[in-house]
C-alpha cells in the first residue's frame, strides 16, 4: 500500500472518529444545564423574552436553562463570550437587531456576526412607532410628512442612543421620506418622553412597548407603526405604509444562536425546544403582554434574517454618514 493510501485512510479514519463523536455527544446533549447570555440588563424586554422561552426549553430539554445577563458595549461583550464558547450547545445568545447593527456600526469587532453564529431560532419580533405628544399639530403622518417638505430643517425627531435600532428607524424614516429633519439622540427612552411632552422634539421613533403606557395614558399619540401589519396592542394605529411610505418596514427582533461549528444535531435539538416554546399558548401569551409577537422558525430562516439586517443597517449607517465607533 503507498504511502499516499496510508495517508488518505489515517485522515478518513480521523474524520469517520470525529463524527462519530460529534453524533454521540449530540444524542445524549443536552446533559448538563444551558446558559442564555443576554446582552441587556434584567427586566428589559429582551430579558423577559429570553426568560420566558428559557423556561418553557427547559422543560423540553429536561435540563435547566439560566439567564447571564451581561450588558455594555453594544452587545459586542455578550456577543464575544459566545462566539469563543465551545460549540457544544450550551452556551448561547440572544440576538437582537443590535447584533446586525453593530456589524455596520464598529471600526472592527472580535468576530465575525455572520461567520461565527449558528442562528437557532427567531423568537419575536416587536413594534417600533412614529409617536407625538397628544396636543401635536399633526395628526396624521401624511400631515408630519408635508409640514417637514415645507419646511426644511425645522422637524425634530427624537430616539434613544445613535446606533441604536430607534435612531437608525429614524434615519431610515428620514431617508426614505426625502426630507430634511433632524434627528435628536437622547439616553434613554424617559428623557426621549420627556423631551417630546416638554416640546423639545416633535416626534420621536421609539420601541413600542416603552412609551405604551404614555400612549394609553393619552399623553402620547401614534402617528404610524413601521412593522408590516398594525400592532395588536394598538389596533386602530396605522402602518407606516397606511400613512404613504410603503417601503418604511422596521420592526426590532430577539433570535437565539449557538457559536458557528455546533453539531448539526444539537442545532436540531435546540431549534425544536424554542419553537415547542414559542408555539406554547402560555408562552405566547407571556409575550404578547411585552407586545412580543411569537416567530417561530428554522435555523435557515433565522440566518437569512440576520444577513439581511446586517445588510440593511449597515447601508442606513453608510447613507447616514454614522461615524463609526
């Protein structure tokens, strides 16, 4: 037998041994509890999402499955610890619309988001909304939109932080309706509401769920939501497609990933626990009281949506002229 053969065989037989291993470890996964890194501090409404599909896969998997709340950076922290885990399963991530953005949005990052992530799941997704205070002169979208053409640079929209998922909307809503505005960046979504009812700003473009209260309170009105269907929480309030911006679609989403390299398997395993979760009706009722819509899907889907938004946000920040950070 040549040398080459000897070769060629010794690296089958390898390959033949790894395999094996892999299967045999994906059949008995999991036995040892799994972790959730999240990449928000506790009681967001990432958080609670995690936390409540957590706890339904546990059941499923029959082994616990804990929260590791690490906040900062733009998820970049969360983001690494797992892209560098082993890629056996247990350590996880939740994605966000955060993870797509800072793709575009960083000089460098210490992994790849498309090469380094095996998506498993979407979770939900969530509505953003146009909102102005309640004694707002317009009270349509189409009336916001003519005032802004007739009167360049004079309409403030505020959001929270630049880069994040509100700002970028806003750019995106800036961009798409051919005006000239200007987009105010606040800290946080109190101070967004505070400007808004002090008559700092005339509108903002905020996450639903945040400013919800303030709506039902009256002390807001919605304008339009960027999704692609009106919000369930809010039935009466139109699409920004309603409103004559048909290509306006923007809707913040939570997806759950393994590191890029787990088991084919164990992707399998753990795809069917979070949509056993998320076609629970107790679950999905859990999440439609955060305004979470339940979005169930396979490991392909969920790929296909991240390389979209890492495509889509990455070209507002380039139009957007965003400094990267």
């Amino acid at each position: 037998m040549s040398k080459r053969r000897l070769v060629t065989g010794a690296a089958l037989s390898l390959l033949g041994g790894a395999l094996v291993s892999s299967l045999a470890h994906a059949a008995g996964f999991p036995d040892k509890p799994l972790r959730i890194v999240v990449p928000f501090g506790a009681g967001g409404v990432a958080d609670l999402t995690a936390r409540t599909v957590a706890q339904h896969m546990s059941q499923t998997l029959g082994q616990p499955v804990v929260i590791d709340n690490k906040p900062g950076a733009g998820g970049v922290v969360a983001s690494d610890l797992v892209a560098k885990a082993a890629p056996d399963g247990y350590t996880l991530l939740l994605m966000s619309n955060a993870s797509a953005v800072s793709a575009g949005l960083f000089k460098s990052l210490p992994y790849d988001t498309l090469r380094d992530f095996a998506p498993i799941s979407v979770l939900g997704t969530f509505d953003i909304a146009i909102v102005v205070p309640a004694n707002s002169p317009f009270k349509s979208l189409p009336e916001m939109l003519a005032f802004a053409r007739a009167n360049p640079g004079k309409l403030n929209i505020g959001s929270i932080n630049i880069g994040s998922s509100q700002h970028l909307t806003a750019e995106l809503f800036k961009s798409q309706a051919a005006i000239d505005a200007q987009i105010v960046p606040f800290n946080g979504t109190p101070a967004v509401v505070t400007a808004l009812r002090g008559g700092q700003v005339d509108a903002a473009v905020e996450i639903l769920s945040p400013v919800l209260p303030q709506i039902q309170a009256k002390a807001l009105r919605v304008l339009a939501v960027t999704s692609a269907q009106r919000s369930p929480a809010l039935p009466d309030a139109p699409t920004a497609k309603e409103g004559g911006m048909p290509e306006l679609l923007a809707s913040s989403w939570n997806a759950l990933a393994a590191p890029a390299k787990t088991p084919a398997p164990v992707m399998a395993r753990l795809n069917q626990a979070a949509v056993a979760a998320l076609q629970n009706p107790e679950v999905r009722q859990k999440l439609q009281t955060l305004n979470v819509q339940a979005q169930p899907g396979t490991p392909e889907q969920a790929s296909q949506l991240l390389a979209s938004e890492v495509k889509r946000w990455g070209d507002v920040i380039v139009r957007a002229k965003i400094e990267k950070q």
